[in-house]
C-alpha cells in the first residue's frame, strides 16, 4: 500500500542514496544514528522544511483492528523522552547492552529507538 498514491516517494531516495554510496560519490558517515540521523532529519523534512508529505513514520495494527499512528515528530519526541529516563533515571551509557523483554507493542519500539539514540 502506498502512502499519497507515491509509491517512490521514499524508495527512490533510498535506491539514489545507495548507488552514490556505492559509486563513491557519498562517503559513509564515520558515526551514524539512525534516531538523530534518520528519524531526525525526517522530521525536520515534513514539519520544518514542508519538504516531504506528513506520512506515519509507524504505523501498528492489533489482531483486534486497533491502530497507532506516529508521525516521525511524536516518534522522535516519544524515543527522546524515553532515553532520556534511561539515561538520567537508569543510568545507562553509550555503549553498554540492553535487553527489552516486551511483546511487539508499541512501546517495543520507543525503548529500541531510544536506545539507538542513547548510543
């Protein structure tokens, strides 16, 4: 299913952004974050910038049809807060492992971008 009728709204991008890589004409960066690299630079697009049409960056449906819908901004925003708790509260540092013992709900995700973001 696509979203806006654009299929290759993002898969293009995606598809130029690899073959520059490929060809050498990008260089990979030395430290990459999917969270602030990623997510991050998608909200600046679609909120900011105006940029990119205003697609779920996650979108979860149950076995009982129920749905929850986050735009790349309240993804972000949920996932800072959530590394923030792990951070400050937990303790936990750049680097160190975590194990996230959850079903695949909604939350499963915030904790995993927030560890991405923590580092």
């Amino acid at each position: 299913r696509t979203f806006h009728g654009n299929s290759r709204l993002l898969t293009s991008e995606i598809a130029s952004h690899y073959v520059s890589i490929n060809q050498g004409k990008k260089q990979l960066p030395e430290y990459f974050n999917f969270a602030s690299d990623v997510l991050d630079k998608w909200t600046q697009l679609e909120k900011v910038d105006g940029k990119k049409p205003a697609n779920p960056a996650f979108w979860w449906v149950n076995d009982e049809g129920e749905e929850v819908k986050w735009s790349f901004e309240e993804l972000g925003s949920l996932s800072r807060k959530a590394a923030n708790v792990l951070s400050e509260a937990c303790g936990l540092q750049k680097g160190d492992r975590v194990v996230v013992v959850l079903p695949r709900v909604p939350e499963w995700w915030i904790l995993n971008v927030a560890c991405m973001r923590a580092g």
